[in-house]
C-alpha cells in the first residue's frame, strides 16, 4: 500500500472535512428535531470505536518509535541536547500563550457582559457539575512540587503500558530500553531491535487503515458531541453562546493570533518549512483534535503526519511529540489565563498585577499537568482559580460552552506540538526535504 501519493490519502483532509460539516449538520437537526437518543444509540458509537482505536495504537506507537529512534542515535548526548531545546521551547511558546490571554481579556474585559441574571441561572445550573470538577481537582493540588518528577518513573512496566494517561511514563520506559540498546553491543541489540522496527512498521501503517474511517469517524464524534452538549433543547446552546458570547470571542481570537502569529513566525522565520506544506501536512491532525478534543488520541496521527508528510525524522517526532501531547498545551493554558480573568470579572473581583503574575506562572504548571483527555483544561482552571483568591465554584459560568472551546484549544495544542517539532528539527539541522502532496 504505497500511501503519500494514493489519492484517497491526497484527499484525505477534504473528506474529513466533509464528515465533519456533516455531522454538525446532523447534530443540530437531530438536536432541533429531538433525536438525541437516536444519536447516542446509533451514530455516536462510531465515533467512539474510531476514538479507541487510535488510542488503542498511540502507546505501541510510542514504545516501539521512541526506542527505534533513540537505539538509532549515535551520541547520547544527543538526546539530552533535543530534550534540553524541546522542553525550554515549549515552555516559553506556553508563556507566551498565557501573555496573549491575559492582554485580551484585560483589554476586552468579556466579564462585564454577563448579566447579573444569567449570572446566577449559569451557576446554579452547573453547580453540581462545578463540584465534581473540584473534587477532581483535589488530589492534583495536594501533590508536592517534585510529584511529577515521581510519576515519570512507573514501578512497573504493564501498569504503565495500559493506561493511555500514563504517556509520560511510557516515553520514560521506551528512552530507558532504547539506551539499554544503545549500550549494549550492536550484534546482540540486533534481534530486539528487528523486532521492534518491525512493531513500529505496522503501527504507522494501521494509522492509515484507521484514518480511511476519520470521515465517518469524524461525522460521529461530532453529532454525539453536538447532542450531548445541546440536549434536545438547541436554544439553549444559543442562549449560553450569546450570553458567553464576548468570552468565547476572546478565546478564539487569542487561539488565533497564537497560531498565526506565534507558530507562523516560528515556522516562517526559524525554519525552512512552508507554511502551506505545514498547513497541507497538518490539516487531518488538527480536523482529528477538534472532532476528538484529546491531543492524547490524535497523537498517532500527529506523528504519522509529521514524519510522513513534514518530514521531522523519528529520532525527533518519537520524542518531542508524545512529550508535547502530555506536557505542551498552549491552547489549554492561554484559554485558562482568559477563563480565569473572565471568572473573576463577572464576579465582580478586580484582579491586580500580582495576580496576573500568579496567573502567568501556575497557568504555565497547570497546562503542563493537564492531561491530553477532553475537559481536562478546566480541572486544572480550578487550581489557578484558587491561586489567586477567586471562588472555583464560577467554573459553573463558563461550563456550557467548554467542549466548544476544548475543541479549539485541543486544535492548538496539537498545532504547537507540530511546530515545535519542526523548529527541533530544523535546529538539528535534518529537516527532511519532503514535496507536499499535491490537494
Ligand atoms: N482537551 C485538551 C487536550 O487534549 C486538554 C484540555 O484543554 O482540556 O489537548
């Protein structure tokens, strides 16, 4: 199956795309027309057998890449020096997400739209539901500061292999044997390593199988999510937008400006890469995040894509991407400075300088310790709400329209992973000079 030049894998993003307008177009009538039963029975079922499957293919994926990948490297020191660039990278692409929210929302000031009356309807309607996000919470703000340091190493290999929230982990194990390999002689490594590249062969092949379903795949995803988020009530998801309306605006536009602005110069300036052959390459990763809202799921695709279609070798893609997908969330952290400024606005709560700073750093941990599942964003907006003195509870507020959002910031997040990839890659110097496809 020869895939980058097949037509149907040319074509691929557009038939996405088409199953997505689609679904949106079945979400809201089967919504206006009271078929969300229907929906949850019938349709979403595909989305959520797609969903499993690139889960089910993300931790093999990573295991058997990242150990080809570091058992190809020559030099160790290698390997600190791409882990050393990739982290400071992406922390600073995160800060500077979390400036850009923080100056819209400070500027826009969305909170003084909500009416005092919408106010109290939104929280008491997702009261309940901001009680369950706290106690969530919870467990994250009572670990001390080196925990994660902790929760890297797993004490053991299977629990770690079979939980798809443990990625971190599994990088740790894949980067631990893969310099086992390294150490030991080349003839002995051999067998192993066959074995291993013969694993990672088949995985990136199976993302392709999967990906000939995304459009239906994706035509599920999104009327499930459209019925689940609007009930068979769709005026209420218009009230909420309208209500939320200047926040959600304010979300969007920042999501935007980082991407375009922050990952475009990026790539325009610090790499060879074209921003149409970037935008070509990428276009089913982020229409996969949107319709999945977890940059843990879309991760197979992601570096199919990127090594396929970018040409980011695997000794970086195995690496920086499962990293990125776990620890890098610029969309997640810009949208929780923003959610939280807007909080505390409409509650009426002043916010000074020292606060945004408070905002600035947690917001920065907080989209580290997120984790690459939909909703996860605003479990952790709990912890920079109480950072800074206002009430967690007004999480009720922006409750209604969050998975719009999460879709969004999750398009982000896989977008800045993808970047700083290439920016890697470029720095090492082996950016593969791969021809777009033609669309
Ligand atoms: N859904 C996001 C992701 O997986 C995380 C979040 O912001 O909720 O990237």
């Amino acid at each position: 199956m020869e895939r980058a030049d097949q037509p149907w894998h040319r074509k691929l993003h557009w038939r996405i795309i088409l199953g997505l307008v689609a679904g949106l177009l079945f979400g809201v009538l089967a919504a206006a027309q009271g078929w969300g039963e229907f929906t949850a029975d019938w349709i979403a079922p595909f989305g959520t057998v797609f969903l499993n499957a690139l889960k089910l293919i993300a931790v093999p994926l990573v295991l058997a890449s990242l150990i080809t990948g570091v058992a190809s490297l020559s030099d160790l020191r290698k390997l600190s020096r791409i882990g050393g660039k990739t982290i400071a990278i992406y922390v600073a692409t995160t800060a500077v997400a979390i400036v850009i929210g923080l100056a819209l929302v400070n500027i826009v000031r969305p909170g003084r739209f909500v009416p005092e009356g919408m106010r109290n309807e939104l929280q008491a309607a997702y009261a309940e539901d901001a009680t369950s996000r706290e106690a969530a919470a919870e467990s994250a703000q009572e670990r001390g500061p080196l925990q994660i340091l902790v929760d890297i190493v797993p004490d053991n290999f299977f629990a770690a292999a079979s939980d798809n929230g443990r990625m971190l982990q599994v990088v740790f194990v894949a980067l631990f044997i893969g310099i086992g390999i390294v150490l030991i002689p080349r003839d002995t490594a051999r067998p192993l390593l066959d074995v291993v590249e013969g694993v990672n062969q088949v995985v990136i092949r199976l993302v392709d199988v999967i990906m000939l379903f995304a459009p239906i795949g994706v035509f599920a995803l999104m009327a499930g999510t459209i019925t689940s988020v609007a009930g068979d009530d769709l005026g209420r998801i218009v009230r909420l937008i309208g209500a939320l309306g200047a926040y959600c605006a304010v979300v969007v536009v920042g999501l935007l400006l980082h991407v375009t602005i922050v990952y475009g110069s990026i790539l325009r300036f610090l790499t060879p890469m074209s921003i149409g052959r970037f935008a070509r390459g990428m276009a089913p990763v982020q229409l996969v995040a949107f319709s999945t809202s977890s940059s843990g799921a879309t991760l197979p695709v992601t570096m199919e894509r990127c090594e396929q279609e970018l040409g980011i070798p695997e000794e970086i893609s195995s690496f920086v991407l499962p990293l990125g997908a776990t620890i890098n969330m610029d969309g997640t952290a810009l949208y929780q400075a923003v959610a939280s400024v807007f909080i505390a606005q409409a509650l009426g709560m002043e916010l000074g300088m020292m606060a945004q700073l408070t905002i600035l750093l947690t917001a920065v941990m907080a989209s580290i310790g997120t984790s690459a599942v939909p909703g996860a964003g605003i479990i952790m907006l709990v912890i920079i709400l109480e950072s800074v003195g206002v009430p967690s509870a007004g999480i009720a507020l922006i409750l209604g329209v969050d998975r719009i959002l999460d879709m969004l910031r999750t398009v982000t997040n896989v977008t800045g992973d993808a970047t700083v990839a290439t920016l890697v890659t470029s720095m090492e110097g082996t950016l593969a000079p791969v021809e777009a496809p033609a669309t």
